[in-house]
C-alpha cells in the first residue's frame, strides 16, 4: 500500500515528473490537448510520477534510518579492531539492536492508539549484556553467587530512583507469606561491577562510587537508614533487577527496626524484643527458609563489565527498564493464566 504522504512529502518531485510527461507528449502530439494526448498524458503522468515519488520516499526513509543508527553506534566503532572481542560483541550486532529500538518504539495497531513497545528495550538491552558480560576462560559467561553485604543499587537503575523503604516493608510480608523462594531470587539477576580504584580517576572528579550512593540516598529513608551501615557497606557491585529484594535481605542482616507483626496469622516472627528485623526468628517458619539459605549464599547474578558505565552511561537504566518490563509481562501472563483457569479453559 502506497502511503498517503508519499505525494505530499515529495511535492518537487510530483512536479518534476508532470512536467517531464507534459513535454513528452507535447512533442510527440501538436500542442492542441484533443483526446489522444490527453490520454497520453495522464498515462505518462501515472506511469512516470508516481513510482519516482514513492521511491524517493523510500528512501528518504531509509537514510534516515541508516544515520541514527550510525550516529547511536559510532563511539562503537573504536572497538571493531580488537581481537580479543568474540564476533557476537561486533557494533554491528549492537546497531542492530539500535535499529530495533526505531523500529519498535511505537505500537500503531492498539485499540487504544500509539503505545510503547519494549522490544525494542529488551532487544538493546540484550545486546548491552553480550557486549559487556564477563566471561571465563573458557568463554562461557560468568554468573555467580554475591554476597548481600556486597550488593548494592546501581546509581542508574530505573533511571536513578532509589527504590521506597516503605515499597520493601510491604514486599517483606509479602514474600513471607506466600512464601520466599531462592529460585525467583536469583531469577535474572544482573549486576554491573563497581569500578577499580586505579580506574576511577576515568570518571572525572564528581563520580560517585557505589557505595557513597547507597549510603546518600539510602540514610534518607527512615526504614533503610541502616541497611549500610559500617559493617554492611562494602558494595563491589550494583544491581539492575532485584534491587528490592536485596534491600530486604540487607534489612534483615542489619537488624533494621521495622516493628513488622504477622497480620495473616501464619505465625511468622518477622521481628525480636526490640522490634528489630531477625533472621533466626523468621527462620523458624518454613516460609522463610529459602529466604535463609540465600542470605547465607547471596544472590546469584549475571556479571557485567564497569567498562559498560564508562563507554556507555544509559545502558544500565535500558538494561533495568527491559528487566523490569520481562517481569511485568510475566505477572501479566500468570494473571491471564489463573483467569483461564478459573474459566475451565
């Protein structure tokens, strides 16, 4: 189907092509329009204008496209020599995921008008992780157990809101009541490591480490004031999914004074005399088990390279929106599943 601003947006070129056909047939036929070339000079007029038009269209398009794609990716290039880099962390992998982004970005087919597509977000966000992954030296990427006093929040996760001290309390009853499981824990964690002491001099003078940030933002939520204090804050690394969770097994580690009752009558302990979080109390009930097993193992994560928040600033806050939509989608898809269910489908 031809669009409709094909012709609108390529005026000049309409009127070069009928005045290329007005001059074709005024020199084949006299210069009096009887019907012969009348006829002839519509036929040339559809024949000639309209297919020049369209594709001038088309690629005006395609330039476009072609040079946000370049302009997004050409910091990339400085890395196409590298041997050490496996073919699948080539820009052009990461251009393609860009590409991705334009392509996707909008939804024109809802019910409801343009909407935001994310596979566009999951798809660079994809491609941010098979760039900057660690690997062993059997190239096989590196994931591995953290422990939680090592954990933190990345400074660009989610766009750089820190996560509510009030939102956590009320994911802590949650996860005991139902239940906490070690596999949704470490269920896609990424981390991205924190930058090394001698490389920290390429952030410039205002970098913030890690730690310095957990320990701002977090002191000024009454609830997670001490989930780093002196013994509980050497963060190595920062989090892009998960953060709420950690945050909630660093209460616990720290004894944080949340004054939490078991309201369902489960009989979970949640805190000790001084109604301060306690892990041997809540670890009594089988609903806190796991959650026990993964504050003595830590949360088992993807590692990303600190390179990627030298090279690329907005990659962890891509890499955190795609995450946290997976799992919308997935809460989505169990919602649509218990409906069916219920229905007897």
């Amino acid at each position: 189907m031809i669009p409709d601003c094909c012709l609108v947006a390529n005026l000049p070129i309409c009127f070069f092509g009928l005045s290329a056909s007005l001059a074709l047939c005024l020199s084949v036929s006299p210069p009096f329009f009887y019907g012969g070339s009348l006829s002839l000079f519509l036929y040339v007029s559809l024949y000639l204008c309209l297919p020049v038009s369209v594709m001038a269209h088309l690629l005006q398009e395609l330039f476009v496209q072609a040079l946000s794609v370049l302009l997004s990716v050409t910091h990339q290039l400085r890395n196409c020599g590298d041997p050490a880099r496996p073919p699948s962390r080539s820009p052009w992998f990461l251009a393609a995921a860009v590409a991705g982004i334009m392509a996707d970005s909008t939804d024109m087919n809802s019910k409801g008008g343009p909407s935001i597509c994310i596979s566009g977000i999951v798809t660079a966000a994809m491609a941010w992780r098979v760039k900057y992954r660690k690997l062993d030296d059997n190239g096989k990427v590196v994931r591995k157990h953290i422990p939680i006093q090592n954990l933190g929040v990345h400074p660009r996760n989610r766009g750089g809101i820190y996560p509510a001290g009030i939102r956590c309390k009320s994911l802590c009853q949650e996860l005991l009541t139902n239940r906490c499981l070690k596999e949704e824990c470490n269920h896609v964690g990424v981390a991205v490591e924190e930058i090394p002491y001698e490389n920290v001099i390429q952030r410039g003078p205002d970098y913030q480490s890690m730690r310095c940030f957990n320990v701002e933002h977090s002191s000024k939520d009454e609830l997670l004031s001490s989930c780093f204090d002196v013994l509980h804050d050497d963060v190595r690394a920062g989090l892009v999914a998960h953060n709420h969770v950690m945050l909630v097994l660093r209460a616990f580690l720290a004894g944080a004074k949340w004054d939490m009752r078991d309201e369902t009558g489960k009989g979970i302990i949640y805190c000790d005399d001084v109604v301060r979080l306690s892990v041997p109390a809540v670890a009594a009930h089988n609903n806190a088990r796991e959650m026990e097993q993964v504050l003595n193992e830590g949360l088992f994560v993807e590692i990303l390279s600190w390179k990627m928040d030298v090279e690329e600033p907005t990659a962890a806050s891509i890499i955190s929106q795609a995450l946290n939509k997976g799992h919308a989608i997935a809460l989505h898809t169990t919602e649509i599943t218990a409906v069916a269910v219920l229905k007897g489908r």
